[in-house]
C-alpha cells in the first residue's frame, strides 16, 4: 500500500496494525487519551490503542483519516512525535460538525482511525543540510513532527529556522513550546501575526515579511511550507527571489481527500493524488498545477 | 554623528545602499540621527506628516486606536523605514507611531526632502523609486493580509472537509 511507504523519510516504514493492512478502508478504534486546548478553536487530541493493541507508526507529515462517530470521517495531520510509539497526536481546528465533534470528545471517548496516508517531510534528504520551515496558521501543526525529528536528530541537519505566520496572537499554536524551541542552538524561530493588541510584542506583518531576518544559503537548505496555498505561493516566490531550488522546496497540500489511497479521485490535483502522491510535494512535481482556478 | 558618518551609514542601509553616491552624498547633507526611547510615541495618529525616517536599529510599531479597541498593524525594524507618507505634501498621520525597544534613527525633514526631489530630478526619481517599491511590497502585504488567509473559511490541512 503506497500509502504505508514514504520515500522521502528515515522513519521506518509503517507498521500498520492488522485491520489497516488488511484493508485501508476498515477503520480501527483508538481512544482519546488528552485533549489541550491550543487557541480558541483550535484543539490538539491524543489517542492511544484501545484494548491493548498498538498503533500504527507513522512519518512526519503522513495524515491519518479521523471518524468522529455518526458525524463524519476526516483526513487531520499527526501532529505529535513520530518516535512516540504510544499515542497518535492530532491538531484539530473546529470549524464545521465532524470537527467539533471531534473536538469535544473526553478522554477514553472511542475515535476511528484509517491511516497514516501519503508521503512525507524529506528528513533523509535534508540531513546535512539547514533546514527553513515557514508555516501560517493551522499548518504548523504537520511541521511539528518534522521539528521533532530533527531536535531528536539534531547532529544530522544544519541550522533550523522556523518562521510562522498566524492572524493573530490568539490564534498562535504551540506558543510555549516556540518559545522554548528559541533558546535552542542553531535555531531560529520568528513569528508573526497580521495584527496583535499593545500587548504583542512580536512582530507584526504577513509571513513573507520575516525573510529579511533569515541568512539563508539556498546552496545548502531544504525548505519546508505547510498553510494556506495563497500564502504558500506568496513563500515560494520570496524563496525564488533567495534562489532556492524548486527541487528543496517542498509543500503540503489541501484538496478534498476522502479514501485517502489513490481511489476516488476526489483529491486530484492534474496528475496527481494529494492523498496518495502527496500531501507533501517538491515544488518542481507541482509547478504547473498550484494556483489554477478550480484545480 | 557628522555627515561623513551619515554618507557610511547610507552607503549600508538597505533603503539607500543601491543610490549612486551623489545622491546618497545629497541624502547625507539632509539626515539627522534620532533616538526615541522604549515605549516613546514617534508621532500620533492626525499629526502633520513632518519626517521621514531610516531605521538603523531597534523596532517601531504602526498602530490605530478605535473606540474599545487598540491595534498594532505592523512591525518595523533594522534596515526599514517608515513615514514615506511625509513625502506627500500636507498629508497628516493615519497611524501612531510606537517605539518597541529603544530606536535609532536617520531622520530626514520631508519638506527639504521634497524641494530636493523638485530641484534635482534624478534624484528625485531615484529616490521616489525606492520608495515606491516600499509603498508596492506594503500594499501588497496588506492585499494578503486583506485575504484574511487564515481565517475559518481557509481549508487547510487539517481542517477536514465537513
């Protein structure tokens, strides 16, 4: 199942509990285990096995395909550690009824999971290189587990530059941990928002705005861009300008993905099946179909 | 600071590094330096748009006050200037102006900035072209911003179709 594999990855490949490897299309259950508050609407949900079974590894930026009982099934990034074997982490922004219902579920509350799917952050390609990260909004999330792995790994990449983009300071995920990701060596991490009260001391402007901060050596960095596609194009060409490579810059994207193996096409984007050929690309795989009306 | 210094600080700011050196020899006999403390008003929203500023180090906020509601709209640091409106004649402020931290500036007086730009017209363009390239790269951004880009309506990557 290409959907268990993930060229780009040093994470083993995935160890799909039976039910998934039988079947992409049988959901297993697992349990909510933690559910924290990030913002305002915005909620991150641990899960764990349910009776004593295990859960599937997973890649960073692999998504799995969440079912909020009677409500809905849909596809959510893991967002948590990926050499944390003992609970599956999702960032879940409410935003319509399977969200929400997945949202206010309590801990021991049951959840259905079909996944993880698609391919991942290139941390193979990336060792030895720097590594920029530029996220808005909700996308920071399926960074996360690629910002885990390299703090893990730290003597295997460069410099590791963060650069995140929220509406406001409100809307800001994992603050605490931003904050203390700052302190590490080699790190560099810049956050933005479009606009913030007195109290925001940070800066202020779109995400774009923050490059002038970063030395970037195009020669010898892999970026990294998860959020809005109209944001991601606007980085993409901040990163042209810097002369990055389209071959090391690589993008999640977001279509309509519902089987999340390749099968029902809902998520096609030219040639390509976000779920299954992505959700993470190269940019030089997606040229010619990012901004086209109705693609 | 005396001019020469003025002429070197000019020669490595990102705004007037790329004018030739007649006419950042012509800027130089026009700045002034200006520091402004941690938390100091620079200028209020309403006041006449007097000066133009580079900053050489530390951090500004653009803000807008509402009735109930306080806004900072935009960051400014190192390398950046702010206040091009100055260089409109009779415009007046439609922001305040805030120190962050600590500022350190060049400060130009607009109406001689102007009189230079009518006197020498290749100056004048190339001065007003740098500036109108810092007017496109802040609309654009307020275009983006105008997008509301992460707002709810935004699919992206987690948030499901439902």
């Amino acid at each position: 199942m290409k959907a268990t594999t993930n060229a780009h990855c040093s994470t083993p490949p995935q160890a799909l509990n039976s039910a998934a490897l039988a079947d992409p299309m049988m959901p297993s259950v697992a349990r909510v285990v933690q559910v924290e508050k990030e913002t305002h609407d915005t909620f991150t949900l641990s899960l764990a096995a349910h009776n004593g079974g295990t859960l599937p590894s997973f890649a960073p930026g692999q998504f799995s395909m969440l079912y909020a009982f009677g409500v809905g099934e849909l596809p959510i990034s893991i967002s948590g550690d990926p050499e944390d074997s003992g609970k599956l982490v999702y960032t879940v922004r409410s935003v319509g009824q399977a969200t929400h219902a997945l949202v206010t579920r309590k801990p021991g509350d049951p959840v259905c999971l079909r996944g993880p799917f698609g391919t991942g952050w290139p941390m193979t390609e990336a060792r030895g290189k720097d590594v920029l990260v530029v996220a808005g909004g909700i996308g920071l999330a399926p960074l996360r587990p690629a910002i885990y792995h390299i703090l893990r790994h730290r003597g295997d990449y460069g410099r590791l530059m963060i650069l995140y983009g929220a509406r406001s300071p409100r809307d800001m995920l994992y603050r605490k941990q931003l904050s203390a990701w700052a302190y590490l060596p080699d790190t560099q991490i810049l956050t933005t928002v479009d606009y913030g009260g007195l109290s925001w001391r940070g800066y202020v402007g779109v995400v774009t705005t923050l490059f002038r901060y970063v030395r970037l050596q195009p020669d010898r960095t892999v970026a990294l861009i998860c959020g809005p596609e109209i944001m991601m194009r606007y980085v993409v060409r901040e990163l042209e300008l810097r002369g990055m490579s389209s071959s090391e810059t690589y993008l999640s994207m977001e279509r309509n993905m519902k089987c999340g193996v390749g099968l029902c096409g809902h998520c096609q984007l030219g040639p390509h099946f976000i779920c299954k050929d992505g959700p993470v690309f190269p940019l030089s795989r997606l040229q010619r179909w990012i901004g086209k009306y109705e693609l | 600071m005396n001019k020469e210094s003025f002429l070197e600080i000019l020669k490595e700011h990102p705004f007037t590094k790329d004018l030739s050196p007649e006419h950042q020899a012509k800027l130089a006999e026009l700045a002034h330096e200006t520091r402004f403390e941690r938390e100091q008003i620079i200028f209020h929203e309403s006041d006449a748009s007097q000066f133009f500023y580079l900053i050489l180090k530390g951090k500004v906020a653009l803000e807008v006050m509402a009735p109930g509601r306080a806004l900072r709209i935009q960051t400014l640091t190192d390398g950046e200037e702010f206040s091009w409106s100055s260089l409109l004649p009779s415009t007046r402020k439609f922001f305040q102006a805030r120190a962050l931290t600590s500022v350190r500036a060049l400060v130009f007086d607009a109406a001689q900035l102007r009189a230079s730009c009518d006197q020498d017209c290749s100056f004048g363009y190339a001065f007003i072209s740098r500036l109108l390239a810092v007017v496109a790269g802040r609309l654009q951004a307020t275009r983006l911003r105008l997008l509301d880009m992460y707002g709810v309506q935004e699919r992206t990557t987690h948030e499901g179709d439902d």
